[in-house]
C-alpha cells in the first residue's frame, strides 16, 4: 500500500477502542448506535463526549468517516475517497506548476537567443573614442546578459522543473493500490453487515414461531408436544448465536477498516505535507535564482556605466585631432 509496508509501519497504531473512535463497541445496543451505510456510529441522541484522536492539529484520522453525497447530489462519496481525490489533485497542479516552469524556461532561451544576435549587430560600429568605448561595452553587455538568461533557463530546469515533474513518478500508481485496499475493506465490512441483517431477520422469525407454538399450546389449540417447542427454542437460540458471530465478525471487519483508515489517512496527510514543502523549496529555489539572475545582469552594465561616467566630449575632440589633423600652422595675409 502506498508503494511500501514500511511507510504505513512508522505511522501511530490506534484502536476503535480509543476514546472518540467512531466506531461502534462489541454488542453495542440498537438504541445506543445508529448504522449509517454499514458504518456503526454513536446514536447522536446518546452519544458520550468525544475526543480527537489528534487535537488541534485538524488531522486527516480525525474528520473522515462519514460519507457524503457527490456533486451531483446523488451517489455516497466516502471521506477517504475525498482524501484521495485532494492527492490526485495535488499530484496534478504541481505538474502544471511543471509545465508553468518549462514555459518559463522557453521564455528565459528565446530572450537570451535574441540578445545575443542583436548583441552583434554592427549599427553605430563607427563611433569613436569615449562615447565609442561605452557604446561597445553596451553591446557587450547584451552578449553577457545572454549568457546570464541561458544559465538561468538551465538552472531552472535542472533545479526546479525537473524535481517538479520527477516528485512521487509511481504516485498515481500507489494511490490506486491505497484505493483498491481501503475499498476491499469497506466491500467485507458491508458484507459483514449484510450478515448481520440477515441474522437478524431469522432470529426474529425464530423468536416469532416459538412464541406462537407456545401461544398454541397453552390455549390448547395444536398438538404441539413439549418436543416440539423445545426443538423451536433451541432453533431461536440457535439463531441467537447465529447473530452474536455475525456481530462478532461485523465488529472485527469495523475494527479493521478503522485501523486501517487511521493508518493511511495519517500516510496521506504525510505525503501532502512533504509535497508542499518540496514545492515550497522549489519555488524558493525558484526566486533565489532569480535574484542571482538580477544581480548578474546589473553586474553586466556597471562597466558599461563606468564607460558612461567617463564619456568627455573634450577628450573624444583631443584623441580625434590628433588622428585626424592635417596641420596645426594656420595661415597668414601675403605680404608683397
């Protein structure tokens, strides 16, 4: 169950005997108990004070024995089923938080893809000295910038995607074993309680014949020999006994069921909360990468701003005369 034994061995071992246990004690009188689809309870009318199996903590063991109609109003949903259907759920969301990451990570190599080649575009190639330096360095930064976004995209898959789709693979698979064993015990406890019921009918039509035969004779309107009413009351305690087994192995089938239930609904509530916190770390891992991702890329243009600080028009002027000077003698009037 659960993909392991030994999961399900860790978990604390309750007994319907425990105080606030819904389930019903051995021999536990009609008026005292009320059966609710082959599920003993209380009788609300009578019902002694109970107590949580796990105060305060709002645990799965405590709050889903009753069953419950479906949306449609119609057929019983069990409360363990609704457990399983939250893990399903879960099971789903957090791959579409998967596929939200991969979309991410497009997103992330596209941007990255696209800085990059307008990084090497060569428009205002020709700018010269100061202004030029910066000018190229911010080019540059989009050549670096690039390289941050392709190292983010892939540590966002390594690091985030990846345990996302790769958490619980078998999950589906271990649910539907967990189903399949809970639902078996639930079949035997209704088909216990169906013994029950049957047992029950046929002790009172015992009870009904021996008391007419014992109506008969004493009225003196039959035959019937004591015998015969002998032989009708060892049939009724026959069916008497017939009934306290049935109860018996109805009480064994709950106390099954209920154990079995505490167990795994405590499982379950284990499993979700590691999903959430797996989540939980993930998604932090998630913003982490993307502070590194910000403080990479300012580190980009801090020598592109530096080159900035640096732009002087007066040098730019200087370094282009000397380069491009023709003469420095100016001319002067003829003189005749």
């Amino acid at each position: 169950m659960l993909g392991s034994e030994s999961a399900l061995d860790d978990a604390p071992h309750f007994s319907p005997q425990t105080p606030g246990s819904p389930a019903a004690p051995r021999r536990q009188s009609k008026e005292s108990s009320l059966t609710i689809n082959c599920v003993t309870f209380p009788h609300p009318d009578v019902m002694p004070e109970q107590q949580l199996l796990k105060p305060s903590e709002w645990s799965y063991c405590d709050y889903f024995w009753a069953d419950k109609k479906d949306s449609q109003g119609n057929n019983t949903v069990s409360g363990f089923e609704i457990l399983l259907q939250k893990q399903l759920k879960g099971k789903q969301t957090q791959k579409e938080m998967a596929e939200f990451v991969r979309e991410r990570i497009k997103i992330e190599e596209e941007y990255a893809k696209n800085l990059s080649k307008l990084s090497q575009n060569s428009l205002a190639a020709q700018e010269e000295g100061t202004l030029g330096e910066a000018w190229a360095q911010l080019k540059k930064s989009l050549a670096d910038e690039a390289e941050v976004h392709l190292k983010f995209s892939s540590k966002l898959q390594s690091e985030v995607e990846k345990p996302l789709l790769n958490f619980r693979e078998n999950f589906k698979k271990d649910m539907k074993k967990c189903d399949h064993h809970i639902a078996d015990l639930r079949k035997q406890l209704a088909s216990r309680y169906a013994a029950v019921e049957k047992a029950r009918k046929a002790l009172t039509e015992r009870q009904k014949d021996l008391e007419a035969k014992t109506q008969q004779l004493e009225v003196k309107l039959s035959n019937k020999t004591e015998e015969e009413i002998k032989k009708a009351r060892r049939k009724s305690t026959q069916a008497g006994d017939d009934l306290m087994r049935c109860v018996d192995l109805y009480n064994q089938a709950q106390s099954k069921w209920f154990e079995e239930m505490v167990t795994t609904t405590l499982e379950l509530e284990r499993l979700e909360v590691e999903r959430v916190e797996m989540i939980r770390q993930h998604l932090c891992q998630y913003t982490q990468l993307r502070h590194e991702t910000d403080m990479f890329n300012q580190s980009t243009v801090e020598l592109v701003d530096q080159l900035l600080r640096k732009v002087d028009p007066a040098k730019d002027r200087e370094l282009w005369v000397k380069e491009h000077k023709t003469g420095d003698i100016r001319p002067v009037d003829m003189e005749i």
